[in-house]
C-alpha cells in the first residue's frame, strides 16, 4: 500500500514536543501496518523523529524541497539531501507555500520533477479557494492546477495528490464526503486521461480532518487516505485516525 496517511505538522514541533508526541501515538496506534503512515516534520528534527520511531515502518518525509537541485540558494533543502537523510515523500505545493511564498505552478512542476528523479514521493496539493469555491469554480480550478503541474511531468512519473480546499484548512469545516469523493474521481479521471503514464499511488484529503470526521471520509471510495494538518499534532489523536483508516479502508 502506498502512504494514506500523513501528517503535516507545518511549523510546530520541538524536541519535547516529539517526545511526547511519539509516546502518545504508539501507545494508542493499534496496528501492525505502518507502511502507509507518513510523518513531515521540520526539516531539523528528521534525525530526532527518526530515532523515535525506530524500526516502526513509519515513513518520515518533508514538507518543501527547493526547486534547484544545488548550488546559489542560501537557506534552501534539495530533494537529493532529504533523500540523503532517507526522507521517502515531499509535499510539494501546499496552499500555504503557494499563498505565503508565491509558489507558481511551474515552480510547483520542476519541484515534481526533482523529487521523482530522486525517487522521494511526491505528493502535489492542489485546493480551491473560498471564492472559487463560492463561484463553483471548483472543478475548473482543480483541473488548471493538475494540468499545470504534471504537463512538464517525465512520462513515467509516480505520484501522489491531495486535495486540500484553502476554505477547509484549520476552519473546522469540510466539503460534504459525498462531494470530496466526486472531487477525487475528477482528479484520477483528468490524470489517466491527460497522463495515462503518470503511476497515481492515490487521492488523499486535507481540510480538517480528525477523529470524528474520518470515518466519514473513509468510507468514501476514492477518498484513498489523508493529509492532516492540526489533528496530527496531538500523537493519540493522529493514532485514532489511523485506527479507523485501518478499520475502513
Ligand atoms: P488542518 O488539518 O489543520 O486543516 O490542515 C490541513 C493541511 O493543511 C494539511 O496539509
């Protein structure tokens, strides 16, 4: 199984905090399959996630890679050192990066590209925003930002999506289940007709999610995982969701 389930901790964490972190989640995480969980922790604390969750299975990945492989980019992380660090995904064109620091969607397509060449799992968020969404420009927005970001794409390429609405991101509300499932169909059909080589691993969800809404996702047929944001911050909390991922799908 491909990763269903990852946890985007943005900028937050500390070395007490993943401590505390790692003990709440294993003593509530209730399964053996591990294989599917992703966790993207700040850059600097890779070496310290990684030696808290030990030969758990977990894999650690990160939030951003730079869109040059090496060289003039003073503060920047490449897709060669994550995968160095043995880093085995890369969000790549969350909302928030778009928005805070203008990420364009042909920055967006050299940063896929870098990430396959390195094989690290590429994992493109796309989202509408509230307006868009208010003016039911949804699918329309959608199908720009895919085809904008995997046009450059080598043929070959394996990759993830997660559909993040801008709307839902840490507002407490989310699309109805039945819609996000139409979304994501949208999405798989646009990348097998448009690229009918590309390997789409799967459609995960972001926006909100927790342990009272999962289940509600999960049950959806082409809502194949999640992106969480502030629920994975509380290590039960992220255990729970996995638990019940694991229970549906
Ligand atoms: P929340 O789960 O806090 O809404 O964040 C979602 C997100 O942005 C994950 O990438």
């Amino acid at each position: 199984m491909s990763l269903r389930l990852i946890a985007n901790w943005k900028l937050n964490g500390s070395i007490q905090f993943n401590d505390q972190w790692a003990e709440d989640f294993f003593k509530n995480f209730s399964s053996l399959n591990s294989e599917s969980i992703g966790i993207a922790p700040a850059f600097i604390y890779i070496d310290h996630i990684r030696k808290l969750i030990g030969d758990s299975g977990i894999n650690i990945g990160v939030q951003n890679i730079c869109e040059e492989e090496s060289g003039a980019r003073t503060g920047e992380i490449s897709a060669s050192m994550i995968k160095d660090l043995g880093c085995k995904f890369s969000l790549i064109g969350h909302s928030e990066r778009r928005i805070f620091f203008h990420e364009s969607n042909k920055t967006i397509s050299k940063k896929l590209n870098l990430a396959n060449n390195n094989s690290v799992m590429p994992i493109l968020c796309i989202g509408e925003s509230a307006v868009e969404n208010e003016r039911n420009d949804t699918y329309d927005i959608l199908k720009f930002q895919v085809e904008e970001a995997l046009k450059d794409l080598f043929e070959q390429s394996a990759l993830i999506i997660a559909y993040e609405p801008v709307w839902a991101i840490g507002s407490g509300k989310i699309p109805n289940p039945e819609e996000i499932n139409s979304v994501h169909k949208m999405i798989k059909d646009v990348v097998q007709s448009r690229f009918p080589k590309i390997d789409l691993k799967s459609v995960l969800y972001g926006g909100s999610v927790n342990s009272e809404n999962a289940s509600s996702l999960f049950v959806q047929e082409h809502i194949d995982g999640a992106l969480v944001g502030g629920a994975s911050l509380d290590g039960k909390e992220f255990a729970q969701i996995v638990n019940i991922f694991n229970e549906i799908k």
